[in-house]
C-alpha cells in the first residue's frame, strides 16, 4: 500500500536533478531564515531573548533597572512555571503568535498584555511571594489588601512592578539594550560598501 505512494511522489528520471536542486534551495532558504530568526535562542530563558525583536526595548530596560532583575528572568514572571509541557506550550504558542504579528507588521505601537499572559504572571506572583502575601508580619500595613487575593490581580495595585510606566523608549531614555547583531553575512555587508 505504501509503495504506490511512493512511486506516485518520485519524479521521473528527467526530472529528478531539478527537483534536487529545488529541494536544496528550498532547505538552505528554511535553514537561514531559522538562522536568521535566532529560534534557538527562544528555547532558552535568556532576557536579551526578548530584544531579538526590537519593539521590547522598553521592556527590557525597565526590567533590567528593575530589583526583579536579580531574581527573575522575563520568563519566569511572564510563562507558567507549574509542569515543563505547560512551560512550552505557552512559549510555542505566544511565540507563534509573535512571529505572525511581526511578520505580517500587525505590532502595536504600545504593547499590552493579553489574558493568558495577566493569568500566567498572576501566578507567578503568588508562587514566588506567597509569603509575603500570606504572612500577616511580612504583609502591608493593611493585610486585608491581601486577603481576596483570588478576587483581583496584583497588577492592579502594583501596575509598575518591575517594569515602570512603559509606554515607549522615551520612557528609558537613556536605556542600554543589547542590539541584535545583524544576519546578514559579512562577505554580503563587503559587497554592498
């Protein structure tokens, strides 16, 4: 049953060595775009991960400025922590969610959050400072703030943890972010000097 398949998909002899070379530019064209793209990077959770797009410069520096810097990694405030399949699945799908909108130019001009995203640092909150929360001594001077903490997000009253008021990079001026390095090749870049 397979075998009619596969005949039904090998060329004929005349055409066999285009099709190879088709398929070798095909796969060299799909091997530089993922060079170019850095998607082995996105496996990581290196914070310049996130300035592969130049659009989170804004985020980056606050955070980078911020004391979470010491402790936390984007990822770890903004991807679920609870199970490795939850971790990547919510990192494949807002990832291809981000490729698309900045293939396709749809980025806004000031990002915002979505739902699964306020869901996923809401718990993130929690899981790293429960303590804080719940420990009456280590709470606010108001410790009912803290005492419906399923009814609201921390967000609404920590708005700029840790990244400040975020609107642009006018908002961190003088913010050093770590700029992509270029992919074109250099023998390329010599050519067109």
């Amino acid at each position: 049953m397979l075998k009619p398949i596969l005949q039904y998909l090998i060329p004929p002899d005349h055409w066999k060595f285009p099709v190879i070379i088709l398929l070798g530019i095909f796969a060299g064209l799909g091997l530089y775009v993922f060079h170019i793209a850095k998607v082995p990077s996105y496996l990581s959770d290196s914070p310049e991960t996130c300035v592969n797009c130049h659009i989170m410069g804004p985020q980056y520096a606050t955070w980078n400025h911020s004391s979470h810097r010491e402790w936390a990694t984007c990822n770890d405030c903004h991807v679920p922590q609870d199970n490795i399949f939850r971790h990547y699945y919510f990192k494949a799908a807002d990832g291809l969610r981000h490729s698309y909108m900045f293939t396709f130019r749809l980025e806004p001009q000031v990002i915002t959050i979505k739902q699964a995203g306020k869901d996923a640092v809401q718990e993130n909150c929690v899981r790293c400072h429960t303590q804080q929360i719940h420990d009456s001594k280590l709470a606010t001077h108001r410790p009912e703030f803290h005492a419906n903490i399923d009814d609201r997000y921390c967000s609404e009253c920590h708005r700029e943890t840790p990244h400040g008021t975020v609107n642009s990079l006018s908002s961190v001026p003088d913010a050093r972010v770590p700029v992509p390095t270029s992919p074109v090749p250099a023998w390329l870049r010599q050519l067109t000097n």
